[in-house]
C-alpha cells in the first residue's frame, strides 16, 4: 500500500510520459526501501532478451536519453554453458528446439537488431569484466557518470551476497581474477565449429575471442545437417517424453537454417566498442 501511494505520487508530479512509469516505479521502489532519492543518478533496467528490449522501444520510441550496454562472452563457450548447464537442470526438460533456437537468436540476432542504435551500444565482455576489472569498471563507471568505487567488485545487492543460481550449480562471489572459460568440443562435430565461427567471424575477431576452425566452409552441404549438439537436444527431449516438442522440431531445425543465411548487418568495424578495451 505504501509502494503504491508513493508511485501515484511520483507520478502524479511527473509530465506523465510514458517513461514516467518507469522513474515513478524506481522512485517508489527506493523511497520504500529507505533509500536516499538525492542520490540517485541512473535507471538499470536488466531487459535480458532482445525481445524486451524491442518492447521497450516500441512502447517508448520517443525517449532518447538512454545507454545499451551488451554483456557477451566467447560465443561459443556460451553455447557450451547452455547445453552443459541446462541439460543438468531438471534432466533438460527446459532445453528443447524452441528454447535452443531461442539461445541462437541471442547469439547470432541481437547485434543485429541492435545495430541501428550502434552510437549508443557498447559491449561489457564476461571474460574482461573478471580479468581486467578495475580498468572496465572505471571504463564503465566514466560512461555512466557515477563514481567508481571498489564494492563494484563484489556481488551484492542491498548488501547481500549473491551466490549464483541453481542451473549453473555455481558458487559466485565477485569477481574471479583467475577466470577461465571452459570450451567442451565433444557436444560439437568439427564442421559446427566452422560453420558456427563462420557466420560470427567479425565478432570473434573484433573481440579477441580463439578461433578454432579454418572459418572457411569447405563443403556448403554441410550446413544443411544438425549440430551435434542439436542431436543431443533432441535425443533428450524424446528421453524425457516432450512428444510435442519433438514434432516440432523440424520447424525449428528450418527456422535455424533460415536464420543462419541471413547477412549479417554489421561488420567488423561497425561493431561496438569493448569497454575498456579497444581493438
């Protein structure tokens, strides 16, 4: 009731723009929590898929004064993590094609997508963030105009740790100094690895990421077959009974081939900077 009598408040002084809903929310939000409204500079909103994020500017095209900030990682060990982790959790229930084609989408679309707004996007990486800490966040501290302070290097929210989540089955605490990414090459066939690498080349090569094929496609046909780790998938969705996720698995097989064909729209110069680090 008291969240709510603050939002109507806020609002109520505001011009009652679109965007207004968003400030009132995290007005009422820090009023309740006891925080000091004086002192608060920016709105983090953690849209998570490009989906909301195409939400978001559909519903509030007009408002201009905003930053896109990219978190990515090697993209191929981020496709890693997902099978690996993801077929632990709940025996894979919640990793079939739709999902799978949904984690491509966010590999291969979202700079894509985002590429109109490239002027306002740039690109935190995971690998950076942990081995080059102190240097991306004074980075990133400089482009959103606060003050950097070391507690950034801890995982906290309202001072409480945060320890990770139950599908990665990880123990978080801040930043790791000795981080390394972990690269499974037996869920892929050597021809995913080029056919992979091959269409996000510029993204590897912009953002210093191994390469670990030829690039170079030798054999065109070989597109047009799953990845291994699509058997895997769906092996495990037959497994688990998901009978309606099976049938559809050919749609989402096309859809995959569909969205691989595309051109990309960026190249490697058009690509967002890394903060902190330039290439």
């Amino acid at each position: 009731i008291i969240f709510k009598k603050n939002f109507i408040y806020f609002y109520n002084k505001s011009k009652k723009r679109s965007i207004d809903k968003i400030i009132a929310l995290h007005q009422a939000y820090a009023k309740v929590s006891g925080q000091n409204l004086k002192t608060k500079k920016i709105i983090v909103l953690h849209l998570h898929i490009i989906e909301y994020f195409k939400n978001f500017i559909n519903y509030f095209g007009k408002f201009n004064n905003f930053i896109i900030l990219l978190t990515i990682r090697d993209p191929l060990v981020s496709l890693c993590a997902t099978i690996n982790h993801w077929l632990k959790y709940k025996s894979g229930k919640d990793l079939y094609s739709e999902s799978l084609y949904n984690n491509y989408e966010m590999h291969i679309n979202t700079i894509n997508v985002l590429h109109q707004f490239r002027k306002k996007v740039s690109i935190v990486q995971l690998e950076n963030l942990h081995l080059k800490s102190s240097r991306v966040l004074k980075k990133l501290c400089k482009l959103l105009k606060i003050n950097y302070k070391n507690s950034l290097k801890r995982s906290t929210f309202f001072n409480k740790v945060w320890w990770g989540d139950s599908v990665s089955r990880k123990f978080l605490n801040g930043l790791n100094p000795k981080f390394k990414n972990k690269f499974d090459k037996n869920i892929f066939f050597d021809k995913d690895i080029q056919i992979l690498e091959n269409k996000l080349q510029n993204v590897i090569k912009k953002y210093n990421y191994p390469i670990r094929s030829t690039l170079k496609i030798k054999n065109k046909y070989l597109q047009f077959l799953p990845f291994k780790f699509e058997l895997i998938v769906w092996f495990n969705t037959l497994k688990n009974r998901k009978y309606r996720q099976f049938i559809l698995i050919p749609f989402f097989f096309i859809k995959r081939l569909i969205l691989f064909s595309r051109r990309n729209l960026y190249n490697r110069k058009t690509l967002p900077n890394s903060v902190g680090y330039f290439n």
